[in-house]
C-alpha cells in the first residue's frame, strides 16, 4: 500500500478504474450504464449517417435524423471510479483506467 491510497471501508486498499470511454462501435444505446450513474457521467446520443454524435432529444419525432443512440462519455471529471457502468454493460463497450 502506498501513501494516499484509497482504501475501502474496511481497509482494502483500492485502486478506483475510470470510465475513459465508450466504444460507439460496440454500444447499443440501451442506458443500463447511464441509469446506474449517479454522476452525470454520460448521454445518450444520436448517431447520424456520417458517424457524428448529435444531442437525443426525448421526442421521437427527432429519431428519424439518427440511425442510432449511443452512450457518450461527456462529464469525464464526475466519474469516481465505481465501475458500476461495467457491471452492468453486456456488450463490454467501455474502457477504464487511471485517471
């Protein structure tokens, strides 16, 4: 154990992963991730014809620009490293590490 480093309740030491990002190739949009983040971390985002991430409103009428939603890492910095976005992906889309 070095000095500084967090330790969990019981003295575990801990070495918090990072949500880093999310691989849009991968990522079928379907906000397990983002409902089990209580830090703002991500956003669902629209996927246009040429690749470009572009705001998700909630209207479906928006929908027919998207050819489909992912999840963005936007709030990079709120993440505390809990790893619960991970525990809850099944298609193993994001990637963390070290801050």
């Amino acid at each position: 154990m070095t000095a500084g480093q967090p330790l969990t309740r019981d003295g575990t030491p801990w070495d918090p992963q990072f949500l880093l990002d999310i691989d849009s190739g991968k990522c079928i949009g379907c906000g397990r991730c983002f409902k089990v983040c209580g830090r703002g971390v991500m956003m669902l985002m629209g996927v246009n014809e040429d690749g470009e991430h572009i705001p998700a409103g909630d209207d479906d009428d928006d929908d027919e620009e998207f050819e489909r939603k992912v999840m963005v890492v936007t709030r990079a910095g709120a993440c505390i490293g809990c790893g619960a976005c991970a525990r809850v992906c099944g298609k193993a889309c994001q990637k963390h590490g070290l801050a």
